[in-house]
C-alpha cells in the first residue's frame, strides 16, 4: 500500500515538474537564444522530447548566464581602459574596409607588422619554444587543449627554463578543452615558479559539464614583441603523431609589432576575468613597428559581445570579396546569415572555394555539414574535402587584400559560444603568401560533387538530424 502511494505521489510531482522545468526552458529560449534558427530547434526538441532535451538544454543551452556575462563585461571594459598603454601606429594606407574590422575589433588597424606564416607542428611547435627561450621579461601562454605528452612536457621544459632565468610566466588552459591534464604537469611548473591558473578556481562557468563559453584561444606571447595565435594546440596530436588521426594539417601566424599588443589586451581580459588582477601596467606596451610591415588588427571574439563578432567577421570578409573568398576550416556549420552570403558572393562570380577534411574528429558536425553542401553548391561555391590527414586551420582569404588567420572555426560554437581570436591582415604579399599555400592544400583536396541524395541512407538521416543541432556544434 505505501509503495503504491509512493508510485502515485511521485507520478503526481512528474507530472507536475515535467511540464514546469520544460515551460522554464523555452522561456529561456525565447530571452536568450541568439538566433531564430536557434530558438525554433530548442523550442521543438523541447516539447516534442522533454525527457532527451532537458538534459541536452543543461549541457548545451545557456547562451547566456547574467552574472557570468557581467563579470566578462567587466573585464572587458578594464582592457578597453588599458587600450591606450597599445601604441596606434598608422597603417599605410586608409582603406574602407579597415572602419569594419575596426569596429568589429574596438581596435584601429595598426601598421608596421612583421608577419610570419606557420605551417603544421614542425614549424609551429620549434618558433614558439625558441621565442620562449629568448624571453627576458615574462611570458604569457593561453591553450584550449594542453596535453602532458612529449609536446606538452616540450612546453613545460622552456616555460620552466624561462622562470629559472627570473622570467615572469603565466599561463591559462580551458577546463574542457584541457579536461586531461595531469596534475603532476601543473604541479612541474608551479614549483618552478610559473603561474598555471586552475580552471576549477576562475570565476565563471568553470564545470566540465559546462561545455558553452569555453576559451577555444591559443596564445603565447614574449615580452610583448612577439606573438603567436592560430589552430595548433599543445600535444602530439598537432604533430600529426596521433594514430587515430594521422598527419595533421594546421596553421599559427607567428606576429612581432603593434599587433602584438593588441593580442596581449586579449589575453590580459581573460587573466582579469579569472583571476580580477589588471596585470597591464606591469606589461610592456610599444613593439617597435617594422619598416614596409603590413596593417592589421586583432579581433578578439566571444558570447559576450554586444554583436556576433565571430560570425561578423567572417560574413565581413566574404561579402567584401569581388574575386575570390578561400576558406579553410574544419567544420562547416553555417548560420543563415553566412549562408546566403557564401551564395551571393558566388552567384556574383566570385570563386568561392571551402577546404575542409575527409576525415572527421566529431561525428555531430562532420555529419551536419552535409546538410549544407548541395545549397551551396547549387550556387557556385566548390566544396574541397582535403584527403591527406586531417585539416584543422582556420584561415580566410579574400581577394588578394584581406586574411584572416585564428581559431575561429565556420560553426556557430565559434561564432557565438567560444571565445576566440582571429587576425585580420590587409597586405598584399601575406594574401600571395596564403594564397600559394591554400593552392596546395587544394592540389591535395577532392572536389566534392555528391549530392546527398546520392549518399547512403545513415548519412543523409544523420546530416538531417545533426542540422536540427546546428546552434550548439
């Protein structure tokens, strides 16, 4: 009898809570979500399925959290504070399209830049841990993922060395991205003196479970004159040693002058945020610009912008071209927006080409992006699948006057969830430069010209439900 009293009450109180937490849900929805598109995909899974999309929505679903977003903002406005200790060095020339990425950045486009393109591990890996090792002052290193393998033990034994010089360093790792790290690697360097912030103990959203405003950034700088930003994480995997992956295709722009303060501002919003010290004074703020050095600006990115910087970034770039828009990402997940202008920029007779890999490290988003591709193509835009290994860079080219190079994946994850950096580069040599690299990886890459129609039958129902998921991958 007590046991079937117990069945009723607890069949009451679900049949209560259920619809309760389910209607506190879509409210959440309908106040936070950042697009229509995403609305709409919650609000239906939601209803249709409350048992699956209550727990996907505790995962995946917080797109904004207002304390979170307050304490972010508030760092956010301490490094706009510390902006004038960044020389603005003039660029060249004033073109139109610099006020946009300007605006985008809160940054100027600043001149004198020496640019240096880093392709795959065996370039990246070596220049950072030489830049380290001619450090004198201090170090700052920001990973998403770090590994203690013989990559990430390589980092430990130059940062350790540098702090055995008397060189101030610090470093960041993401709790998700890092989830791996073994203690005994913090544990190394905080002994020798470095400064290794614990995700466990910054403010914000730091649970594992947590899996949205994740800091995707990977960054070292030296002394504030050289720095370093792009696709590469620190491990063995970005080596191409991995044998679940093999050969790893990525690309780092290694920058010395102006920029590279810009990039130091980003990095010192998230040091503020995680830890609320304002480290800027303390920092050096005037790289010596570089004679004929190309104009850039940096543009930080995250889920706490007043506009979508990431997914304008890219929408920027594509839409300014007039000939042609390259991009290289490792996933392809579109909004609506980047949709139509991908289609537009081809259907004006632009080349529009998108390299992405054959291979696929998250069956989600390998899946989804084929739900796009015949749309696109239908209007012009080449799909390259690139066959040797797997291409994880994350690179924009358009024209012959405008490259991006950063973190940023096509995807809104990038777009809206993740903090990330990009570089946006106006120079004529560096696109050259880019170009003649992209136009190997292409030689490298299959045309795709399926339909998904003629795809099996598991794949065109998963690339249809994996679209339904497109907000969060």
């Amino acid at each position: 009898m007590i046991f079937s009293d117990l069945r009723i009450l607890w069949s009451v109180a679900i049949a209560i809570l259920l619809p309760l937490a389910v209607g506190v849900a879509v409210w959440r929805v309908l106040r936070h979500a950042r697009t229509p598109q995403g609305s709409v995909a919650w609000v239906v899974f939601l209803l249709s399925s409350p048992w699956f999309a209550l727990p996907a929505y505790l995962f995946f679903g917080h797109h904004k959290l207002h304390g979170y977003t307050k304490q972010r903002r508030a760092s956010h406005e301490a490094m706009k504070r510390l902006e004038s200790y960044a020389q603005a060095v003039r660029p060249r020339e004033q073109r139109p399209e610099y006020r946009l990425f300007e605006r985008l950045a809160g940054l100027p486009v600043v001149g004198g830049n020496a640019l240096e393109l880093l392709i795959d591990g065996d370039a990246v890996f070596p220049a950072i841990f030489a830049a380290i090792d001619r450090a004198e002052d201090y170090v700052l290193v920001q990973y998403y993922t770090i590994v203690d393998d013989e990559t990430g033990g390589a980092l430990a034994d130059h940062l350790i060395a540098a702090a055995g010089r008397g060189v101030t360093v610090r470093v960041i790792y993401d709790g998700v991205g890092s989830y791996g790290l073994s203690a005994e690697w913090r544990a190394r360097l905080s002994e020798a003196g470095v400064e290794v912030l614990d995700p466990r103990s910054a403010r914000g959203p730091t649970s594992r479970l947590q899996v949205n405003f994740r800091n995707h950034r990977k960054t070292v700088i030296v002394d504030g004159r050289e720095g370093f930003l792009g696709g590469l994480n620190m491990s063995d995997t970005y080596r191409g040693l991995n044998p679940k992956f093999g050969a790893w295709r990525d690309t780092h722009l290694k920058l010395a002058g102006p920029a590279v303060a810009q990039l130091q501002l980003a990095y010192i919003e998230d040091w503020h945020w995680a830890t609320g010290e304002a480290m800027g004074p303390s920092l050096f703020w005037t790289p010596a610009p570089r004679d004929d050095g190309a104009d850039a600006v940096i543009v930080p990115c995250g889920p706490v912008d007043t506009l979508d910087t990431g997914a304008l970034f890219y929408f920027a770039a594509i839409s300014d071209a007039r000939e042609r828009v390259w991009i290289a990402s490792p996933y392809f997940v579109p909004d609506g927006d980047i949709l139509s202008a991908l289609k537009t920029a081809a259907l004006r007779g632009c080349d529009v080409r998108v390299l992405i890999p054959d291979s696929r490290d998250h069956w989600p988003t390998w899946l989804a992006a084929f739900a796009y591709f015949d749309e696109v193509r239908d209007a012009g835009v080449k799909i390259y699948r690139y066959k040797p290994g797997f291409m994880h860079q994350k690179v924009v080219l358009t024209d012959d006057r405008l490259v991006g190079i950063g973190t940023a994946n096509l995807d809104n994850r990038s777009f809206r969830l993740n903090f990330e950096t990009m570089a946006a580069v106006f120079d004529h040599d560096f696109a050259g430069e880019v170009a003649a690299m992209l136009e190997e990886d292409f030689a490298a890459a299959e045309p795709m010209t399926r339909t998904l129609g003629q795809r099996p039958l598991w794949l065109r129902a998963g690339a249809l439900v994996s679209r339904l998921m497109a907000p969060v991958l």
